[in-house]
C-alpha cells in the first residue's frame, strides 16, 4: 500500500511466493509494488535488519558520574537501593535534576542483570496427595472485628493441605503459641479426617521469642511429641525465608479478603460473642473447602488414619487460691469461688481459657486473661465468685483494685457512676452490690443490665425496689389434687385368690 512500510510478516510472504511466482505475482499476493519486489530481490535482508539502531536524542546526564562513583558503589555493596544511590548522587552534585531518577534505575536494574550477583531462584513443587499439611499464623486485626462492642485483637491458625487446597481456620486470642499450634491443629485433623505424611511449620519462631534456651528445648521436644502422635514428619522452612512455605503464605490473603468480603455481605463487623464470630469464620471456610471437595475427597483417601485419641493441646500449672478470693497466673489475677480458698489447684492453660482441677475434680472454667505489654497486672473477675462476701461489706467495692473489671456489663458500670454523682458512696456502694446480688440469684444479667441501661437513659437512677419486684420469681401455684381411696373390700378379693388344683389354674 503507498505510503506504508514493508514488514517483516510481508517480507516472509514473498519469498515464499517466489518458489512459484514471478516477483510481480509474489509481491501482489504480499501487498506491495513491483519496484519493492525488485529491491528486496538486490537486498534480501529483512526490513527490520535494515533500520539503523536508535541514538540518543540527548546528551547522557550520568556520563560523569556513572563509571567513576555509581558502579563503585554497586560493586561495593550489591544489596543498596537504586533510589538510595540518586539521593546520594543528588547529594553530591546537586546538578542532576529529579527528572535523571528513572534513567538511573534502568540502568542500575541492565547493570546488575550483566554484573549483579546471583539471586535465589523458587523452585515449584509438585505435592501428591497426602503428603504435606502447612501451619501458620495470620494477623486479622485490620479487620475490625467487635465482640459485643468492643474490639477483638487476635489471629488465625491457619492450616492447609498442599495438594488438594483443605482449609481449617481457628481463633486465636494470644500471641504464636505452641498452645495455639496444637490446639488448631489437632482441631484440624479431626475435622479432615486424616493424616498426611508431613507437617510443615514456620519453625516456631514466634513462640520461641522471649525463651531461655531451657525453654526451647522444651517446646521443641512437646512439638516433636505432639507430631509423633500423629505419626506426622515434622519439616519446617528456614527462618525469614517465607516463599518455601508458599502453600500456606499465599493463601493467608485469600482467606483475609474472603473473610473481609462475607463482612461487608453482613452488614457489621459486631458479634454477639466469641462463638458468633468462630461460627462465622467456620462457615466462610466451610464454603472454601466445598469448592474443592472433588480434590478434597482424593486426598483423603490417600490420608493416614487418625489414633484413637487427641493428646495435650495445653499448658500446665499449678496455683493456690489466697485470701484475695483468687490465684495469679503469669500476670494475670483470676477470682474463684471463695470454698476454694487455701486449695491448690491444677490448671489447664489453653489458649482462650483456663480449666482447674481441685485433684482430678473439675471445679470451674474461665476466660484466659493477657498481661498487659507494659507489664501491669490484668484482672479476670466473676462477680458470682464474690457477691456474698462483697454483700456483707458494701463500702470495699469503692475502692476495689479491679472494681472496672467486676461489672459484667457496662450498663452496671453506667450505673455505678450515676449512684456516686447523686447519692453518698455508702449508699451508692449498697444499691450496686445489691444490684449484682440481684443479677446473680435471679439469673437475670442481661435483663437487668436492660433495664438500667433504659432507667439512665431515661435520667432516672436505677431503683432497687421497683428491680427487685421486676424480677422475683413467678408464684408457684400447687394445684388441687383429689386422691379417691379404694374400697377396702376389694383387698379381701385380692386376698382370696388362690391357687387350686395341681395343674397350675387359678381360681
């Protein structure tokens, strides 16, 4: 066509056609003139062989700096940044402009790729089935999630097969604990079923951080313990280098933004309580593990078989109940009922709960507590464990160490604030303890924290009486019950049935 370059694809077209065809013929099937048939007949090369290469257009801004002090800089330290050398380089000589920063960076990035060192190279894997199953730990605080309005610091366990893509997700509370790991991994196999060849972890590193070496040594011997019971191998990937753990890493986002994405369906970030949220998490995995279910039946078929029973997935300790009415575990002050005081009881640690023992007795479960990072101590308090004693001395709520953490709710709170602003602290002491007297021995938290919640709001202080009345107990009506006697005659009858003949009759 006039006024068009000839290109390579056009040129290859006519030479073909030159076995058979004239160059006219050739170049009408190629779609140019004869007289550029006769030209690519004296010069057969290809028309991108003939453009003569591209000079610069303008001078080189790094002509005097590039030999003499930039590949110094990247021979003496082959790890800098491309962006630290121009501020460098901008440093000492403040005639470059800003304008020289990408020039700089493609020739950095052409330079290393002739002289750089050697870089590590990812070696892809093909896993069979039921061979490796992955843990880790994801953060999810960026989510925002609130557990009855207040907001929720924890992580995920995160456990994957390699193979068919299994997924197991579990709340964490605390930080990366081997309690943690054996926990949802326990949790993990007995909902899959199975068993593969290999666990592989991150080596523990978060869990060893801020242990002496005596304490190392421990949580690797009850890891190793914990996998010999599967009949698992333990491998881990080397310490900082997270692309060979890429089964599990690369799937934290996708379990992140699935998570964030059934949020925004939900309307609310806000759960009831903990289960709420955990049922919610199960579900947006559940429906994960329901779209590979093809791979998912493949491998558990190719899965060993579980043991007969779970082993420990928690910490022990031992502590005695004091005076206080409750016992100090690693920082952390938990009230127990006070029929408790002076035994020493055996505690199961796990990672969002406390479990105790008076000998093999189970005798109460509480909520885990975290000390706080600036080393103060944290307090977990059941009002239940103390309302009768706080009932016969009012005034020592005033100024209980964890009065703040004895309310169950902060409508109770609320409340307490409202008494001492309009009432003497004798008698706004005496109304709130009555008041979580009341809670307890009617069983009535929720309602009752309700209706002071609305008695406040309302600009009235909450009233005891009127409470009180509220939430007694229903009458117990007995009903009338008509016993009709039976006639003594009809036991004479009874009696004087006996026994005739020898062929066993009655009469």
């Amino acid at each position: 066509m006039p006024g068009l370059h000839t290109n390579d694809r056009q040129m290859g077209l006519y030479m073909r056609s030159r076995h058979t065809d004239t160059p006219a013929i050739a170049a009408a099937k190629a779609g140019f003139s004869a007289a550029t048939a006769y030209r690519i007949e004296a010069d057969p090369r290809l028309p991108s062989q003939k453009k003569a290469p591209r000079g610069r257009r303008r001078p080189d801004p790094l002509t005097g700096v590039w030999d003499s002090e930039i590949v110094p800089m990247l021979t003496a330290a082959p790890g800098i940044r491309a962006v630290a050398i121009f501020e460098e380089m901008c440093r000492r000589h403040p005639e470059i402009g800003p304008g020289v920063r990408r020039t700089l960076e493609r020739r950095i990035r052409a330079w290393r790729a002739v002289n750089g060192p050697e870089r590590d190279v990812i070696f892809r894997q093909e896993h069979p089935p039921g061979r490796l199953g992955l843990s880790d730990f994801t953060d999810m605080g960026k989510l925002g999630i609130t557990i009855a309005g207040q907001p929720l610091d924890h992580r995920l366990y995160h456990f994957r097969l390699a193979f068919s893509g299994f997924e197991h997700a579990h709340v964490i509370l605390g930080g990366e604990s081997f309690v943690a790991l054996a926990e949802g991994l326990q949790n993990a196999l007995w909902t899959l079923g199975g068993v593969p060849e290999q666990h592989r972890s991150d080596s523990l590193s978060a869990a060893f951080r801020n242990l002496d070496r005596d304490a190392q040594e421990d949580l690797t011997t009850r890891y190793e313990e914990l996998v010999a019971h599967y009949g698992m191998m333990p491998t881990r990937n080397n310490p900082g280098v997270a692309h060979e753990n890429g089964s599990i890493e690369s799937s934290h986002g996708h379990l992140r933004k699935a998570i964030e994405d059934a949020l925004l369906l939900r309307g609310s970030r806000n759960f009831e309580d903990l289960a709420a949220y955990r049922r919610f998490v199960d579900e947006v995995v559940g429906r994960s593990n329901a779209r590979n279910h093809k791979r998912i039946e493949i491998e558990r078929a190719a899965l060993k078989h579980l043991p007969e029973r779970r082993t420990t997935d928690y910490e022990e300790a031992r502590v005695t109940v004091t005076s206080s009415g409750g016992f100090i575990l690693r920082r952390v002050f938990y009230t127990a009922p006070s029929r408790l005081i002076g035994h020493r009881l055996r505690v199961h640690l796990y990672d969002d709960r406390l479990e105790c023992f008076l000998g093999s007795t189970p005798v109460m479960t509480v909520s885990r507590g975290r000390g706080q990072r600036s080393g103060k101590r944290d307090y977990v308090v059941d009002y239940r464990h103390i309302i009768h004693a706080l009932r016969r001395k009012p005034m020592a709520l005033l100024n209980l160490i964890y009065r703040d953490q004895l309310f169950p709710r902060r409508a109770y709170a609320l409340a307490f604030e409202a008494l001492l602003a309009k009432e003497s602290e004798r008698r706004a002491c005496r109304i709130m303890v009555e008041l979580l007297a009341l809670a307890h021995e009617r069983a009535c938290e929720a309602e009752l924290g309700a209706a002071i919640e609305a008695a406040l709001e309302a600009g009235r202080l909450p009233d005891l009486i009127a409470l009180r009345e509220q939430f007694r107990p229903e009458t117990a009506t007995v009903p009338d019950v008509v016993v009709e006697l039976v006639p003594l005659a009809l036991y004479d009858e009874l009696a004087a049935v006996r026994q005739v003949g020898t062929d066993g009759g009655v009469a």
